[in-house]
C-alpha cells in the first residue's frame, strides 16, 4: 500500500512549477463543486415552497431526506468505483450529465413520487463529484500541494450555496421553483463542454508544459501504476477504515445545517426564505475560509519540512477539538451570535473535509483514490442518516437544532483521537 515518504518530497521540491495548467484544471473542479451543490441546495432552500405543493409535514420532509441521503451514498460507493475504472476524464464527465439530467427532471415532478424520484436520481449521480475531484487532485498535484488544491476545489460548495440564495429566490418569485430547476440544472452541461475541451491526465494533456508535467510527477514511484487493488481488497487495510471513522464522525454535522438552516432560521428567527439573505450567505461563505484555510495550513507545514502524515494528522485534530464549541448554539437567543456560532462550525468542518480527502491521495495509490473516497463518503452519509434519525425524534418538536450541539460534542473529541489511530 502507497506511503508518504520523504524522499518524495525532496524530488518535488528540487524541481520549478514550470507553469500554472495544474491550476486551471483546479478551476473547472471548483466550478463543477459549485455546481453540484446550487443543484443541491436548492431542496433546502425551496423547502417551505415544496411543503405547501407537496403537502409534506416535517417529519415527511425529514424522512424524504433521509431516503435522498441513502441513495447518496449508494452513488458515492458506485461512482467512485466506477471513475477509477473507466479515468477521471470520462468518469466525471458521465457523472455531470446525469445529475444535470436529474436536476432538470424535478421540474417535471407532478407529485410526492415524482419529485422524489428525481431527487434520488440527482443524489446518486451527485455522489460522482468528490470521487472524481480528489482523483483528478491526485493525478494534478504533488503532495506538497494536494491539500490547497482540495481546499480550493471545495470552496466551491459555499459558492454554491451562496449563488443559490443569490439567484434562486428571483427565479422562483418571478417565473416559478420549477424553473430554478431547468435553470440549475442546465448550468451542468456548459461545463460539460468545457471539461471535454480542456481536460485530460497530465501524460495526454497536450496545452501541459514539460517542465511542469515533470514537476507533477517528480518522485512518483513508476510501478504504481501497475499494481493492481481490487475493490473488496481496500477494506483489509486499516487505513481505509480510519477513513471511514473520520468521515462517519464529523460528516453528520454538516449534513445537518447544510438541510436545516433555511428552517431553523426561518422559524426561529422569521427569517424570509424568498429574499437574499446575508446571514446564511455569511455562514456559508466562512465555509470557504475553513476550507482554503485548512488546505494551506496542512500545506505550509509540509514546506517547513514536517512529515506529510504528521502535517495532516495535527491539523485534523486541532479542527476536530475547536468543533466542540459549536455546543453553544443551543443557547443562544440573538440571531447574529447563532450566525457567528454556526459559521465557526461549517468553517472548521470544511478544513476537516480537505484535509481529510487529501489523506485518500497520501495513503493509497492513485487508482484506487476514487474508490476510497466513495467508501469513506458512504460512511459519512450513513452517519448522517442516523444523525437525521436522532435529530427528528428530538429537533423536529421544538423546532431548534439543539440536536445537532450536543451530538457534537460526542462526535468531535472522538475524531480527534481517530486521528492518531495506528491506522494512519
């Protein structure tokens, strides 16, 4: 099984970038990731719209995602092994035209059935995006510089849930919600187009430099490629069950304010769902802080000569300790203190996210990453499942997320001694 080494990082650094193309490819995963979650966030935003056309209780709205989470995971199993099969190129892009395909298809829902229906479509081939991002960051990237290109990438999931709240509430106010769907969902297939155009692997990338694809490449240990890891094989490995704990711990957290928040702040504090509204796109942009934030943290402590895993490993830990204080949130009675509380938590989520994405590309060799990232995913939305069970019995009356602190604080101090796990 691959390891770090530091050998590796000795050749990386010798060499120059000898150009910036790696970059660009990191711009069309953040677009992509933009993408994927204005498809997705457009249920959380849409709810109290989709509650009234679909007469649908909360406990209703509850299981519905509950089911949409399972079909999630599901997909991440399913596109993960199948991007590794089939390269990153024609992986993602299959991934992208299906969701956009699903996305559009809920404007054509008439009823319960069908609309979810859609919406368990868009969730299985969603599943696709962060098995091909983390690969594609992995065949890009030295490891001196994977955790910022992931950061960077991932960022664009508070872009997404911003443009949502940006675009969204105009789309439905003057056309109608099955619009933003034809809308969000063809937004998909122009990247397509781009992807098609400009991406390949480093070795085929015809517009990549020598120097900088020898830069990419410096230290790799050329009989990678040539071993072969079958997909039942990945969980011998203690590392990948580490994965699974890391990710089936923190992952239930954002899950939940991801499809809570719209809810919680327009029935605790009357927020008005149909207009713009600062205070959720101030949360979701710390995202964005959190997650470029990590990336480089991890980063520039490689580059100060730290081990790869020991960098890691001590910027998860310190996430998972700070994410205990999101407990206060069940206290508060300001709305501006539950934004400030709240965007503290989804931020140190985010940098817990790249850095524990970048391990999949540190620890296994570069045709299995795919694969490891959708088991690792499952875990997390299988924990999220069970969060969301928890939270209806006990949220779901008061309608206050006090669930979700308190869990918290089980769920954070046991990632953080996951993280020194011999497994690692």
């Amino acid at each position: 099984m691959h390891t770090s080494t530091p050998s590796l990082l000795t050749a990386g650094t010798s060499l120059q970038p000898g150009g910036r193309y790696r970059w660009f490819v990191v711009f069309l995963l953040f677009l992509a990731t933009t993408i994927n979650y204005l498809d997705r966030q457009l249920i959380g935003l849409l709810k109290p719209i989709l509650e009234t056309e679909f007469a649908w209780t909360e406990t209703d709205f509850s299981r519905i995602v509950i089911a949409f989470t399972a079909a999630y995971a599901l997909g991440l199993l399913v596109f993960g092994w199948f991007i590794d099969r089939v390269g990153t190129r024609i992986g993602y892009a299959v991934a992208v035209a299906l969701w956009s395909i699903a996305g559009m298809a809920h404007a054509l829902a008439r009823s319960v059935v069908g609309f979810g229906l859609a919406r368990i479509g868009l969730e299985l081939t969603e599943a696709g995006n962060y098995p091909a991002a983390v690969k594609t960051v992995a065949e890009w990237f030295p490891e001196k510089e994977r955790a910022l290109a992931t950061g960077l990438f991932n960022a664009g999931t508070s872009l997404g849930v911003v443009a949502t709240l940006l675009i969204v509430p105009g789309i439905v106010s003057r056309y109608g919600w099955q619009e933003a769907f034809w809308i969000t969902g063809a937004l998909g297939f122009v990247w397509l187009a781009v992807w098609l155009i400009f991406y390949d692997v480093p070795v085929r990338q015809k517009r990549l430099g020598a120097a900088e694809l020898a830069y990419i490449t410096a230290g790799r240990d050329p009989a990678e490629s040539a071993r072969v890891v079958r997909w039942n094989q990945l969980f011998r490995y203690p590392k990948t069950w580490a994965l699974i704990v890391g990710k089936g711990l923190i992952d239930p957290i954002y899950w939940f304010f991801l499809f809570w928040l719209p809810s919680y702040f327009s029935s605790t504090f009357n927020l008005d769902l149909k207009k713009p509204s600062l205070k959720l796109m101030l949360i979701y942009l710390a995202t964005t802080v959190g997650s470029i934030g990590g990336g480089y943290l991890s980063s520039k402590l490689i580059r100060w000569g730290w081990r790869v895993l020991q960098a890691r490993k001590t910027v998860l830990l310190g996430i998972a300790l700070l994410e205990i204080s999101v407990l206060g949130i069940q206290f508060v009675t300001d709305v501006w203190v539950a934004v400030g509380l709240i965007s503290l938590a989804v931020a140190l989520y985010q940098a817990w996210a790249t850095n524990i994405f970048t391990l999949v590309s540190d620890l296994f060799p570069r045709q299995t990453v795919s694969s490891v990232v959708g088991i690792a995913g499952m875990a997390g939305s299988v924990g999220g499942i069970f969060f969301r069970c928890w939270s209806e019995r006990y949220s779901i009356p008061t309608r206050r997320p006090t669930t979700s602190p308190v869990v918290t604080t089980c769920c954070s101090p046991s990632a953080a001694a996951h993280t020194w796990w011999p497994g690692y």
